[in-house]
C-alpha cells in the first residue's frame, strides 16, 4: 500500500507552487534591472537570437565591424539606423540606408526619429530587429537562451560557433583599424590515450582544467578563448603581433606542460602542441587565418608534439 496520502499530497504541490514561485520572482528581479535591448530575429544564422542591451544613447546598426550593433549582411548599409535614449523613450532613426528601415511593416522617413514600443520589429534592409523594452522577462530568457549557445557547456568558455562570429568580425575590425590580428590554435597531446587510460570522466578534468588555467592566468580581458573541438582550443588576439602570440603560445605550452593535473589522487601527464597565424594580405577571409594556424597545429603534432609552430 503506498504511504503517501491526500495530505501528503497537498504539501508536496504546495512546496513545488512555492518553489516554482520563487524562480519567478527571481526572473522579474532580474529582468527588472534588464536594459532596453534589441534581438536578432532574422539574419546571419550565426547571429539570430544576439541580443544588444541599449545602456548608452546613439548606438548605431550597420554592416560597419565599427558599428555598435554589427551585423554582417550585404543589405545593412555600413551606418543604417542609429538607436537613441532620451528620457525614458527608446527611439530610432534611418541614417539615410540604401535599403531603409521599416517598423512594424511602415517604411520610416530617413532622419526622422521614431519611438520604440514593446516588442516593435524593425527591418534594416533583410535584417529583422525585435526590440524589448526596459524590464522585459524576454529579455532574461532571450539572453539566457543566447549565452548557452554560445557557451561551451563542459568548461564554460566559448564555443566553436561563438568564434564562428568573433572570427569574422575581427577580422575586419583587424581591416578597418589597421591592427594586426592573431590566432593560437592549440589541442591536447594522445588526448585518446589520456581517455583510455584514466577514463572519460579524468579526460573531461583534464579539458576543464586546462580552460580554468588559461583563463585565469594566460589571457586578457579583450582577447577570445574557445573550445573549438573535442581537445582542441583557439586563442584569438586582436591588436597583437606575430610575435607577441608566439611568446603567449610558449607560454601557455610550458605553463600546461608544468601544471600537475590530478584526478582523484592520479597524476596525468599532459602537454599541448601549438599553432600560431597572424593574418596577411593574402588571406581572404577569416577562415584562411584559422587553416594556416590549424596547419602550423598538425607541423607541431607531426614534429615530435609539445612544441609550437608558426605558419609561413
């Protein structure tokens, strides 16, 4: 006979409306502090679903990579709108685009701002904006639902479809300003035998370790950190030489090669190999830079491993 009854019951329902209650309120606090924000609905598919939290005035939207809102599409003219706050009001305001901007369907004079009302959709070119207002629990849960696709969920850095979209902006950020853009493209030594020896759970230590270690220790704020596969990572460094990267890279082969990794009372030898690209003026696009820094990777794994290599 089962134990619980009416009374039971009623107490586990109360506990769970409780429970259920209480993340609520968490989510209105949280969107409360929330920001007006714009999202991606319709776009690059790398992008839908990024969100632009609107915290200064004057944010323009444009195919510019100096654009505060970058969107990578042929349609966007390079300054297309401009976003502004005043008071409490969100407006908008065509920059005079080739392909104009439209509200909720009505084609908007060029110059001429516009108020923003909850959940507004605006066309800039084939790109299609919804904007949230301040306090929005969208905002929360779009934001949320945005990180976790971004967000390598085993070591919590970056994923490889997040530099899917970094790379390629900094690359023509790398353009535009006439700065030099590096890439370190590193993986784990006989990853598969560390697996196969220690166990999976040891070999998912070893990658979490290895993140928690380079991103406390061996980057800055603004370079870009990513899991890019199942034992391999990418360090991207905007505003940085050739040389500085190969110095980072060296740095960070010795600091793995000295790191004691221990699982559960075992030590586990671990070294990485390296490869270093700076992007040139023969490359076309982003893409290039990451394949001569990922064959730069196999010359270190091919040559005797734990070592770095620099593309030509």
């Amino acid at each position: 006979m089962s134990e619980y009854n009416d009374d039971d019951n009623t107490d586990f329902a109360d506990k769970t409306s409780i429970m259920q209650s209480d993340t609520f309120k968490l989510r209105l606090a949280e969107a409360g502090k929330a920001p007006p924000s714009l999202v991606l609905l319709v776009g690059p598919a790398s992008s839908v679903g990024r969100q632009w939290p609107l915290e200064d005035t004057d944010r323009i939207i444009g195919r510019s990579p100096n654009a505060h809102i970058y969107v990578d599409d042929k349609s966007v003219s390079k300054s297309h709108a401009k976003v502004m706050l005043q008071g409490g009001d969100v407006t908008m305001m065509d920059l005079e685009s080739t392909n104009k901007t439209v509200i909720n369907g009505k084609l908007i004079a060029p110059l001429s701002p516009i108020k923003l009302s909850n959940n507004d959709q605006i066309k800039c070119g084939n790109v299609i904006f919804k904007f949230l207002e301040q306090g929005n629990l969208e905002t929360v849960a779009s934001a949320q639902t945005y990180g976790r696709s971004q967000t390598d969920a085993l070591t919590g850095i970056a994923n490889r479809g997040a530099l899917n979209i970094k790379g390629p902006e900094a690359y023509k950020r790398s353009g535009l300003l006439g700065i030099p853009l590096s890439l370190i493209a590193f993986d784990i030594d006989h990853f598969k035998k560390v697996n196969d020896t220690y166990g999976h759970p040891a070999g998912d230590y070893v990658l979490k370790e290895i993140a928690r270690v380079i991103g406390t220790r061996l980057i800055r704020g603004n370079d870009f950190f990513s899991r890019t596969g199942g034992e391999e990572f990418t360090l991207l460094l905007l505003g940085s030489n050739l040389k500085t990267a190969e110095e980072v890279a060296e740095r960070i082969r010795q600091t793995i090669e000295a790191h004691q990794f221990q699982f559960e009372g075992t030590d586990i030898p671990i070294t990485i190999s390296a490869g270093v690209a700076i992007k040139n003026d023969q490359d076309p696009n982003w893409e290039a830079v990451y394949e001569r820094a990922d064959k730069a990777l196999y010359h270190s794994k091919n040559t005797g491993r734990n070592r770095v290599s620099v593309a030509e």
